[in-house]
C-alpha cells in the first residue's frame, strides 16, 4: 500500500506549478466553510426574537447543520473520488454560499433552516481538500500541508467567533451571512483558477442505497443525541430513534459487506490502522469540544456566583481567538514531527497535550488569562492531532478511496462532538446551583465535564496506541510505491 507522506506526486497527476498558492486556497476555503459552526453562536439566544418562532423551534437551526453535515460528509467524500474531488469541492462551496444567501434573506424560521442546511451540506469541503493535496502536491510537501488543511476546521471556528461577534454586535445580523456569501465566492473563484482537478478516481457506479441507509441512521443516531435532552432520554421519541439507529447501521453494515462498490469499504475501514485511528477521532472530537462548551459559560456567567467572570460574548471570541493561532502554528511543528517520527507519535503526544490542558483547567479558572492559557494549551494539541489524523488514514488506503476515508474519519470526530455536547449538557443542567432563583451550571458541574474531557484524551491516548507503527517519511522510499489506477479504473 503506498505510503501517504511518500507517494511520488507523479502518480496519477502531475505536480501544481504552484503547490504554495493552492496550499493556501485550499485552507482558506477549510477556514471559510469551519466559520458556518460559529456564525450563528453570538445570535443564538436571540434567534426567537429575530425569528419569531420558540427557543425550541429556532434550535433547530443549529441541528439542520449538523445533520446535514453528518450526512454531505462521507456521500461527497466518495463522490469526489469517483468523479473529481475538485468538481465536488466547488459543488460544496457553492452550496455553502447558497445556503448564507438564503440565510441573509431570511426573517423568518423556515428559510433559516434551509439556509443553515445547505450550508452544513458543504462540510466534506476538509477531507476533499486534504485528498487533492494528496494528489496533487510533492510528496516533501505533504504532512505539513495536509496538517494545515486538517487544523483550518480549528482555527476558522476560533478566529471566526470574535468577529461573528463583533458584527454582530455592530451591524444588523444579516451582515453575518453576507459576509459568510461573499467569502465563500472568494473561496469558489480561487479554487477554480488555482487548484487543479485530480486525475485519481475510481469511477464505478454510486452506491444510492449505502447513502440513504447510512444518511437515515446518521439521522436518527444524531437527533437522539443532539435532542435528547430536550425530549427526554426515557421519552418514547428519543428510544425510537436510537433504537432505529442501531437497527438501521447494522443493515446498512450488511449492505455494505455484500455490495461490490459499496459507499463505504468496510472491509478497509477494518484495518487496524484506519479502525483505531477512526476509534481515537470519536474519543478526541468529544474532547475538543467540551473545552466549546465550558470556557464561554465560565466567561459569560455572572461574577456574583463567585467563579462567573460576567464578560461579553465579544470578550469571549477574543479570549479564544488565539486558540486558532496556536492551532495553526502547532500544525507545522505536527508536520514536522510526523517526518521524523511517523504520524502515530504524533497523534499521541497531541491527545496528552489536550489531556494536560483539561487537568490544568480543574485548577485554573478564576482569571481570563488562565482560560485563554487553557485554551492555546489545549489548541496546540489539537493542532498536534489534526495533523496526524490525515495522515494516519492516508497512509493506509489506496489513493483512489482518500476522499471516502478522510470524509469517514471527519464524520467520527462529528459524532465525538455531539455526543460531548449531549453528556456535557446533561452534566451541567442536573449540577446547578441557585443564582436568585435561576438554576445555572454549578462550579463542580464544570470541573466534572472538564475532568470527562480530560478522560477523552486520555481515552484517544490508549485506542491511538494500538495503531500500527509506521515507517517515518525520513526513512521511507518511493520506490515501492505502485502506480495508482487511471480515471475510470475500476475500484
């Protein structure tokens, strides 16, 4: 199996004349789609308002994203490698800036959500960038560009929530989705001028019974999760959902196994390499994003309840906004480190890197300074880890499935970050305490979800360490790397 950090660039296409420019693009385009996640954060709690709808009804909002996401993700990632990742990238974008159109217009809930889920419907634009670069790029260039593109979903969220914010606040909240339009067109026109189309495909047909099954258990998997607590974890909806999830995946699982060009190849995700990488994203995407959840309530909170620190959500932005710059710098030390010692060491020193951030938590979150501290030790392991994540699934399958499998083990990390929105939620609502007759989320209820975080890593830690060690890029030859199969090969 050719190894993802020394393939030859030769294999199946030829080397950009300009691999700097369509680096950048290609993480500008990460940047602007991860900004969706953040967009609607400062506006969030007067969406009932802007709306005219109830809380309940405008949460749906964030969910239509999250499930569309969910089920875009791992269908585009195959349709790019079987009709080109760049023509699926740019459908992405172009969904992306359809849906902020739709949501710029919008006053009223039913546009929103379909806004919102067109715009969660071009989240495969990471792993598709990741696999062009693989195809695309020199194989010296590779680890440090494929951790870039990898930390862009970071480092846009981060940097994309103070100036949310700050528009936000200024200007009306229609300017957010104009803004999120006119960058998405900017990313579309570079990606069309700059970044070559890749002539690694599978062809073959679509396997339209693997999408909807696995869209429709995503579905029901993911509105138990993400709307349990609303409806009730015992409630009959919230079980019936599950329980049609469980049922649902196991089908769609046997499809799969039986299908000869299935949506999914189960048989590769089994490897152990891909299976404990895919295993550690779970554990690593709830980790990353408890630090979401907790950090701007501790900021938010009132200073009367005695560990609140009664700041702005524009503050809030600024305090985290520097997470993202770390992120990014700490790609290229990631990169660096994955050359030298393969992507596995990588992986594992970034998961005790968040782990420490977490435990570090526990004891400091009294002053703004220990949480932006925090929030760049904890930044920088995941710059570590998502770095490494890519770089583990490339190195183990064939590099006309990249698309498929980067899409995969982005999906794994969105199932990490629902359900540690899910646990997260549950902690901090049932550990209250009394704010002059409101129930908020008590000290100890923060620490104990700061402590699961911590646990996560730890978690991520000891599945990462199963993985099998890979030979460094240092070390490593093209010479047995094989010729990667025409367009329109079979798979």
């Amino acid at each position: 199996m050719s190894d993802a950090l020394t393939r030859p660039a030769a294999a199946g296409t030829s080397a950009p004349p300009r691999p700097n420019a369509v680096v950048a693009v290609l993480a500008l385009a990460g940047i602007v789609v991860s900004l969706m996640q953040t967009l609607v954060i400062p506006i969030v709690p007067e969406l009932p308002t802007l709306l005219h709808a109830s809380a309940s009804n405008t949460a749906w909002a964030v969910t239509a994203t999250l499930l569309a996401a969910a089920v875009a993700t791992p269908v585009v990632g195959r349709l790019g490698d079987m009709i080109g990742k760049r023509r699926m990238l740019l459908t992405s974008i172009v969904l992306l800036v359809a849906g902020s159109v739709v949501c710029a217009l919008a006053d009223s809930l039913v546009p929103m959500i379909i806004g919102r889920t067109l715009q969660g419907l071009a989240a495969a634009v990471v792993p598709l960038g990741i696999s062009i670069m693989r195809d695309a790029l020199p194989a010296e260039r590779l680890a440090g560009s494929t951790a870039l593109m990898s930390a862009s979903l970071g480092v846009g969220g981060a940097l994309g929530l103070p100036a949310a914010a700050f528009i936000a606040d200024k200007w009306d909240w229609h300017i957010l989705f104009w803004t999120s339009a006119a960058l998405g067109a900017v990313a579309f026109a570079l990606v069309l001028l700059i970044v070559p189309e890749s002539k690694v495909r599978t062809g073959g047909r679509f396997d339209l019974a693997g999408a909807l099954g696995l869209s429709a258990g995503l579905v029901a998997l993911l509105l138990a999760v993400s709307k349990g607590a609303t409806w009730g974890w015992t409630s009959g909806t919230t079980l019936g959902l599950g329980t049609a999830a469980v049922v649902i995946l196991l089908a769609w699982g046997f499809w799969e196994l039986r299908s000869r060009q299935p949506l999914v190849d189960l048989r590769t995700t089994a490897k152990p390499q891909v299976l404990f990488t895919n295993l550690a994203s779970i554990a690593l995407g709830f980790s990353m994003f408890a630090m979401s959840l907790v950090l701007p309530q501790l900021l938010q909170l009132p200073e009367q309840t005695g560990y609140g620190l009664g700041k702005s959500m524009l503050t809030v932005g600024l305090v985290l906004a520097p997470q993202g710059l770390v992120m990014m710098a700490m790609s290229a030390v990631s990169a660096k480190l994955t050359q030298a010692k393969g992507p596995k060491v990588t992986l594992l020193i970034g998961a005790l890197i968040v782990g420490a951030g977490y435990a570090l938590n526990i004891v400091l979150m009294s002053e703004v300074w220990h949480l932006i501290l925090v929030s760049c030790i904890i930044g920088a392991g995941v710059g570590f880890t998502y770095g490494a994540l890519p770089a583990l699934i490339m190195g183990a399958v064939d590099p006309s499935e990249t698309a498929a499998a980067n899409s995969l083990n982005t999906l794994m990390r969105s199932l990490g970050t629902s359900f540690a929105s899910a646990i997260a939620g549950v902690i901090l609502s049932q550990m209250t305490t009394d704010f002059g007759g409101h129930a908020l989320a008590s000290e100890n209820g923060f620490k104990v979800v700061m402590a699961i975080g911590a646990g996560a890593a730890l978690l991520a830690f000891l599945v990462a360490t199963f993985i099998p060690r890979q030979k460094t890029a240092a070390a490593a030859t093209p010479d047995g790397d094989r010729e990667v199969e025409p367009v329109g090969a079979e798979a």
